[in-house]
C-alpha cells in the first residue's frame, strides 16, 4: 500500500504572472485561488480539477526536456475544439495509416488520446483522455470526482466501459 494517497501540487516556474494567471484560467478552466494577500505575493496557487499548481517567479524558468505533468480532459474534441478557437498549438503526430491526416496522439487498442501543449514559459503539460475510464494499479476502476472546496477521490470497485 502506498504512503501517499494523491499528489496535492505541482510547482511551476514563470516569468509573468498575470500572463501566466491568464493562460491557464482561459485554456484550462484553472481556478484562481485567492487564499492570502500576502502568499498572493510570494506565488500564484490554482485548482485544476481535483490538485492544485502553484508558481514560483523567476526572470528567466528553466526548462528540462522531456519534464511535464499530465492532466485528464473529460471531453476531448471540445478541448481539441478549444484549443484551436484560441490559436494554442498541440503536438500532431502522423497516424499510423498511409496518407491519413496530421492529428493528435491515441493509442487505438485503449482508444486513449494524449497531446502536448506548452504554457507561456514553456512548462510541458500532457493532455490525456480515457474514454473507458482509468484504472488503478491493481485494474480496478477509479472514478474521480471533482469537489471544489477539496480533494475528493473516489473508487468504485466495478469497471463498466458502457459508462
């Protein structure tokens, strides 16, 4: 059994907070967290679906290939719908089919889905959708709840693809 039960946050560095605050408020639905004038000053803090990421200002964040965070999207062609409305670009990748189109990653035998995006200071995040749902590692289904006054996870023991 695990010693830890979630990941409360992660911690960004960026250059321009109010950009930064901006961005993740209009392309992900990231809610301001106004929790201090004072720690409002030190960092930005914001709940995105059930965690939270804060930021650390810096004159110039540093970047480390291949480092980023993931986040599930509950419904895939409006976020992709979404995200071309606001001109944000997604990592494409060819389809494995000849002559098939451009087009963000799945993986056909999970029906899975997954892109990339960048934020204004280059964080990577992954965006991922399970349409059949995501399970734990023992296979059993978790059903994850969003509540907006705190961090409510969940499992239900049955896996229903049919939901």
């Amino acid at each position: 059994m695990s010693r830890v039960t979630t990941i409360h946050h992660v911690n960004l560095q960026v250059s321009d907070r109010e950009r930064t605050r901006e961005w993740y408020e209009k392309v992900l639905d990231a809610e301001f967290l106004d929790r201090s004038p004072s720690l409002n000053r030190g960092q930005l803090q914001f709940r995105l679906g059930n965690a939270e990421i804060h930021t650390n200002d810096t004159k110039e964040p540093v970047q480390v290939s291949g480092v980023h965070f993931a986040v599930e999207i509950a419904n895939w062609d409006e976020m992709i719908a979404h995200m071309d409305n606001l001109g944000i670009f997604y990592s494409k990748m060819q389809r494995q089919a000849p002559g098939a189109e451009t087009s963000w990653g799945s993986r056909d035998y999970t029906g899975n889905h997954y892109t990339y995006i960048r934020d204004p200071d280059g964080n990577t995040i992954e965006l991922v959708h399970h349409p059949l749902g995501i399970e734990d590692s023992a296979g059993k289904k978790v059903d994850l709840q969003h509540d907006a006054d705190s961090l409510t996870w969940t499992k239900r023991l049955e896996f229903d693809p049919t939901r």
